[in-house]
C-alpha cells in the first residue's frame, strides 16, 4: 500500500500563533501550521492453498494458509475395488449355498432351480459382460461342475437325448469335469459312472471322456465339436486298457444330436465359472 500524507489539526490551545504583544488589540485569526506524518506500510496478507493442511496456519509473517475445500479427498479406485471384490464374494457364497444339497441339479425341484437361475444372475451382473477375446486364459484348467440345471430331466445328456438314470438302467452318476485346453482346443467333459450289475458281482466304475474341440465365437460364446468318446475301468478294472466308443455316422444322428453345440461364458474368475447353453442350461463349476 503506497504511503499516504495525514493533516493532523492540533488544538487552539496548542497551536503556535502570531499575535502582537499588547493585549488590547483584537487578536489576530490564528495561523495553523501543517505537519506531515508518514503512515507505516501494512505488509499484505498473502494467502495460499495448501490441501489437506490446517486450514489457517500461520506459514510465515503475514502469510496465511487457507484450505481449498473442507471436503475430504475422493476414495482411491482401490477402495472401489476392494468393496466390489466383498460383494462378488458375497454373491458367490449365495450361489453356492443355493446349489448345494442338490446333487449337481438331479435332486432339485421346480423351485430349487428358480433360486439357482436368481442367484446365478445377481452374480452374473456384478460381474459384467465376459470378453475372452483377450482373455482366453481364464478358460484354462480342470472345472468340476456343481451344478446343472438340465439335469432336472433326469437324464445324463440333460436337455438332450442321453442314458436314463434310474430304474431302467442302474446308473449312478460321479463326479464331472471339463478339461479346457486353450493352446491344443481340447474342451473334454469327463463323467465318473457307477454301473450296476447283478449281485453278488461289484458296481463297475468307469471314466467317460467326451471328447470335443472348441472354438471361440465372438467375445464370450464357445462352440464345441464332438470328436469322440473313450471309457476307461477304474477301480478293480483299473488294469483295462481304455475303450473307445465308435461315433455314431452323421447321417444316423437324430436332429437333436448333431455333435456340436454352443454355451455362452457368463461369469468367470479364478475359480468359479457360469455357463449357459443354447438350450437354456445353466451351469456352474469351480477350479479343481
């Protein structure tokens, strides 16, 4: 602030006069002498920003520090991801809890499968749309299904035509993977089969590998082609070698059974992994 001059006005009392010595005459108008006084500059208040500082802190003389905006700083991405990975959890336990006690979809009921199909969906959508197109790598490994809606038919091709399992042929249903190549496209569906056979000789235990070739068609469907089917003894036939299963010539295959088919990638992680079919099956497995 540039200096500036005051006019500082004394008193009558205290302002010198010209006035004559004899007391008699009038006296004379006063004369007012002007005095100059400089003011002392005011340093400037400077102010700065400085975030998350206390808000009028005292920096330096005349310098004061003065928050932006009192609002705390926006979470990083990392806690947006921290609070998605615990309701993808969350969802993933729901699932499971719902599909559990079924026997892979063979024992659910009507109702059974519509809380399945509800919880498949909700995680579903927490995860977003699959593209495999750059990561086809989270279809590699050995899944074991946990659960299938097509089993609901009672039969081991669910929705399409396959053995019975029941009265008509003693069939037990094991254990079933998938075993998913992605450099070779081996895409094989392994089942585990108990057969029964009349006492007092033993059930025979056998591995059926379905083998088959895959392809991705677009960014989250996979068509499979059907190539094979071997089925190996296990247990006390063990020693057996493997047997290979003739396919049936295409122009003897039902219209139903054209040895291809196509399902949809609709939730995959490390280790869990949601399918649906092109006949409305829903299917889920998790890392062996």
């Amino acid at each position: 602030m540039a200096s500036s001059t005051t006019l500082l006005v004394h008193s009558p009392a205290l302002l010198s006069r010209s006035s004559p010595a004899s007391t008699s005459q009038p006296p004379s108008t006063p004369s007012f002498h002007i005095r100059s006084r400089k003011i002392p500059k005011v340093q400037t208040l400077q102010t700065s920003i400085h975030p998350n500082r206390n808000p009028f802190r005292v920096l330096a003389a005349g310098e004061v520090s003065v928050a932006a905006d009192p609002r705390p700083p926006p979470p990083p991405d990392s806690w947006f991801q921290d609070s998605k990975t615990k309701v993808i959890a969350s969802l993933k336990l729901k699932l499971l809890s719902a599909v559990s006690g079924l026997n892979r979809g063979l024992a659910g009921t009507e109702d059974d499968l519509r809380k399945a199909d509800a919880a498949a969906k909700e995680l579903e959508d927490a995860g977003g749309l699959v593209d495999l197109s750059n990561d086809l790598d989270k279809l590699q490994g050995r899944w074991k299904l946990i659960y299938s809606s097509a089993f609901s038919s009672r039969t081991l091709g669910g929705s399409r035509p396959g053995p019975p399992i029941g009265r008509l042929l003693p069939i037990t249903l094991g254990q079933v993977f998938q075993r998913i190549d992605i450099l070779s496209k081996d895409f094989d569906n392994i089942v585990d089969l108990q057969l029964g056979t009349p006492w007092p000789i033993p059930p025979i235990e056998v591995t059926a590998t379905l083998a088959h070739k895959f392809e991705l068609v677009g960014s989250s469907k996979v068509k499979i082609t059907f190539e094979k089917t071997t089925v190996k003894a296990t247990g006390n036939l063990s020693q057996l070698p493997p047997l290979e299963i003739p396919r049936i010539p295409d122009n003897f295959r039902p219209p139903s059974n054209t040895g291809s088919g196509e399902f949809e990638v609709t939730y995959v992680d490390s280790d869990t992994r949601i399918t649906r079919g092109d006949r409305a099956e829903l299917r889920v497995f998790v890392i062996a």
